[in-house]
C-alpha cells in the first residue's frame, strides 16, 4: 500500500468536511451511514446449539436443485468409467446431496486473483475449463469461505457481482486501478470522500477505525451499484443467491481482547502463531448471520442486517433503534483483510504474526499507547490510521481494528459488560486457510476445495503447509472430523505443498475428503507481494 497524500493536510481538512457531510438533511444522508429503524418482533441472538438458521436450511434446499443437475452435468463430462451417473443422480434429492466448499485463503491481492482464477479454472460457462474437464465444479458449489485477500477481492467481489464469470467480470471490473488511489486517480480526493463516509457513519453513533478507510479501497472491485451495498442484501427476494443459483459467501474474522491478547509493544494480535489453539473466537458473517459455532467465548449467531444494533443478553437494548446497514460490503472486505498489527509487528519490529514461525516475543496487552518508531510515519498503511485517529479522536489503538457493536454483550461471563468486539483478519489466529466455516458439522460438507496462496514459506511468497496444519490440529482441538494431515517438512518433501493433494480418500462420513489447491507456478509465476495494488489486463 502506498499512500502519497500528504497527512498534515488531510488531518486538518478532512473531518470537517465529514462532519459536514453527516449533517446535511435526511433527503442527502450519506449512503455509508447505517440507519435506525423499528427491530423485526423475535430479533434475538440464537445459540449455535441450534444448528443451521432455518433461513440457511431453506436456502441450502434450493440451492440443492440447482447442484444436483450441475452435478450431473460434470459427472458426464467427467466420464469416468463405469461410474453409472444416471443411477446416481436419481438417489440424491434436495435433503441429501454431495455439499462442496471452497476455501480461498488469505494472502492479499495475490489469494485473491488466485482464487478468481480458480473460480474460472472449475466454471462451466469457461470453454477452457470444459475443456480440460474441470469446468462445473464451479456450479456444484454450494458453500464459498474467505479471509483476507481471498475474502476482500475473491468471494465479495464475486457476491457483489451476482456470481458472474471472470470473462464478465473482467468487463464489469477494471482491475488496472490503484486501489490506494481510486477510479478517478486522484488520491487526495479519493481519501477525502472515504472520510467524508466514515465521519457520516460516525454522525449515527457508531464505531469507525481504518477497517472503514480500508474497505474502502476494495471497492474498486465491486459494481457501481454495490458501492454502498450491503452483504444481507444478498438474500432479498429475486437475486442470484437467494434463488440458490450460487453458492454462499462466507467471510471469515478473528479477534483481540483488551487485557487478554498477546501483544508485541503493545500491538495486540489474536494468538499463539503454531495453532489457534481451539480457544480463539472464529467468527464468520453469511448473508444471513454473524457470530461463531464453537471454541472461543462464544457460540451464537445474530441475524446480520442487523449488526450494529445494541443487544444484551440476546435481545435489543430499545426495539425502536435498530441499526440497519452497518454490514456494508467494503466494511466487511475492510474487516477481514484488516493486518495493520501483524504490518506493524512485522516491519516495526522484525517479527512476523502469519504463520510462518513461533513468535520470539510476547506479552499480555497491557495499556493504550502504542509508539511510532522513528522513520515509521510516512508509511502507507501508518498514515492511514494516523489519519482515522487523528480525524475521529481515537487513539492509535483503538484505531487499528474493525470495531462492531458486540451482539453477544452479557450472554455469557466471557461477553459480560463488553460493548465492542474488535475484529480482524481472519489469518491472524494462525489459520489462514478458512476452512473451518466448512468443516462444521452441521453444514454436512462432503467435500473441501482448499486454495492457498498465504505466502507461509519464508522465501519467494510460496506455500509451504503450515497453515493447514494448523486447520488440522485446530480440528482436532475441536474434536470436529478432518482428515490427518502430515508435518510442513513431509508435505514439502512429498511435493504436496506444490501439486493438487487429495486428503482422506480413506476415511468415511463424517470426515469430509479435502483437496488441497497450493498456489505453484503451474503456468506463471503468481508469488508477487500480497500488497499489490494494481493488476496489467492480462
């Protein structure tokens, strides 16, 4: 990231004209800024214990009719012999189908081109695909996960695009621009109009931070029409994915608690770098819901058009005051790509926080303050949170991560009198492939589509298996099935981490088969840094 404004000047200018913004009449209310309505009668927050939502349940039944022919029509491509498909297909119905996820790690811009070219790689509407017999998986999906890059730039710029091919979204989107500097490339402008939005959003009385300016920037991947949309939009009535013609999108997060994370001079970040240890909130936000199934501090769920609504113990604090549209699309792409600590830690100080290797350092999370090292401060990503703490009277810290109102406030002694939850990129709990969203019991997953292009090993930004490692001794923590998985040195010297892998052939239900897609030169030499901003149309 490289920002060039000058930061003086934006500190002095730009929450003025934000707040100037936000006051305007309701007639030219900013679109950024959430609004407050009447709650819906039974808004609660729901115990994981439940299961799947019935909203899930019913929308994963019409999104069965759709795959149970996709099938069908790959499985003949495929022709495998003396696999019988038509005796096959004829057993499957809506309630008992093959469910497949695919899992697009996280990595920056590089994860998520990658994943936009796996998506073409298994699509049936690409000749190529069809071709090489791969094409169709695309539409037997039924669940699609990210985090970071691969939840920023794959899955929400697929979501936001209605599913579409990459040979339309590559005339829908042009990835050319500069994320750091806009469509109009005027970067001055380009970072006064995000301020001007999230001073609007602050005006409602809800919590920014750089989350906000960061998700911004991915929404030069986004239609222009879905700037300022929503993730819950996605199951109104009519759309690609709410007539289950499309597999769901599914963003992966991770946290840092206040007193309790581990910190690097005061720089929280979520965990133990080798494994989460199951102890971590994993969260995850569907078109239909936000929250967590198991392990971490808490297991519930609340209906995501209306995050940001305050609640305690499960219900809304006032029904007349629910928030509404707090889940835009660039927050939550904003949110799930938000590594401004692991940045710090790594460039400040030396020690990198993905997973790659065990921290050298660490301590409890102490106090407030976090200091600038000399010579740091002109850095892109350090000017931008300056900017956000200076703008909205923040400190330093505070600023650093997505802030949501916590849904979960008093439901549980681990959520007693915490008002905010600080939220994160999900590859900062160690597991940067976000598979866990998929292996879930109740989702009934059959089969997993791992993509990882995490840049795990230390030299050249390849992979090496430390991260699904990590999602394999996380399982095992969780007592959740998945297949064994060997050591980073065995799956190097076996040449796994540099060819699509099969694990768990051998095992039976519910242990779901895994493949594992490591990003490897197999056509070009795609390990560029995971900051790109911009791409060359080809």
């Amino acid at each position: 990231m490289h920002l060039t404004s000058n930061r003086r000047l934006l500190a002095s200018t730009l929450l003025g004209a934000a707040l100037a913004c936000a006051q305007d009449d309701d007639s030219q209310q900013d679109p950024y800024a959430p609004v407050y309505g009447q709650c819906p009668d039974g808004l609660r927050v729901r115990a994981a214990s439940e299961g799947l939502s019935k909203p899930e349940s019913s929308w994963k039944a019409s999104r069965g009719e759709k795959v149970i022919p996709a099938l069908s029509s790959y499985l003949t491509l495929a022709n495998i012999d003396g696999f019988n498909v038509q005796d096959y297909i004829q057993k499957l119905n809506t309630t008992s189908y093959p469910v497949v996820g695919l899992s697009v790690s996280g990595g920056g811009t590089q994860s998520g081109v990658g994943g936009l070219g796996i998506w073409q790689a298994f699509d049936a509407r690409n000749p190529a695909a069809v071709q090489a017999k791969t094409g169709g998986l695309t539409q037997v999906l039924s669940y699609i996960t990210g985090l970071s890059g691969g939840g920023a730039l794959t899955v929400s710029t697929l979501a936001a695009n209605d599913f579409i091919s990459i040979a339309e979204l590559r005339k829908a989107i042009n990835f050319t621009v500069d994320y750091t500097k806009g469509k109009d490339d005027n970067q001055d402008q380009y970072l006064q109009d995000i301020f001007e939005d999230m001073g609007a959003k602050a005006e409602q009385g809800l919590p920014v931070s750089v989350a906000d300016a960061f998700g911004k920037f991915w929404a030069v991947y986004l239609p222009e029409n879905k700037t300022y949309g929503n993730f819950s939009d996605l199951t109104a009535q009519n759309t690609v994915f709410s007539r289950g013609e499309a597999p769901m999108p599914i963003l992966a997060l991770s946290e840092v608690i206040p007193g309790q994370s581990p910190s690097i001079q005061n720089i929280m970040w979520p965990g133990r770098n080798a494994t989460n240890g199951f102890n971590l909130t994993s969260y995850e936000v569907t078109p239909f819901e936000f929250g967590s199934w198991r392990g971490g501090r808490v297991q519930a769920f609340m209906p995501t058009m209306y995050l940001g609504t305050s609640m305690s113990n499960g219900t809304a604090q006032n029904s007349s005051e629910c928030v509404m549209g707090f889940d835009k699309y660039t927050f939550l792409q904003g949110s799930t790509a938000d590594a401004f600590d692991a940045w710090f830690i790594d460039d400040w100080y030396g020690v990198p926080t993905f997973a790659k290797r065990e921290l050298e350092s660490r301590q409890t999370a102490s106090n407030n303050n976090i200091t600038v090292p000399p010579g740091k401060e002109g850095n892109g990503e350090v000017e931008l949170v300056i900017n956000t703490a200076q703008n909205f009277n923040q400190s330093f810290n505070d600023s650093l991560w997505a802030t949501y109102p916590n849904p979960f406030e008093n439901m549980n002694p681990a959520m007693q009198n915490v008002d905010n939850l600080l939220l994160l990129d999900g590859s900062m709990a160690g597991e940067t492939n976000p598979i866990r969203p998929l292996i879930i019991p109740e989702r009934q997953v059959d089969l997993v589509i791992v993509y990882e292009a995490s840049s795990d090993s230390l030299m050249y930004n390849w992979v090496n298996g430390t991260n699904l490692v990590n999602s394999a001794q996380s399982a095992a923590q969780g007592n959740i099935p998945f297949p064994k998985v060997p050591d980073v040195n065995t799956l190097i010297t076996m040449n796994m981490t540099r060819q699509p892998t099969f694990f768990g052939c051998n095992d039976t239900a519910p242990t779901p088969l895994v493949l594992y897609l490591p990003n490897s030169p197999w056509s070009g030499y795609i390990n560029y840094t995971y900051t790109k901003s911009s791409f060359t149309d080809n």
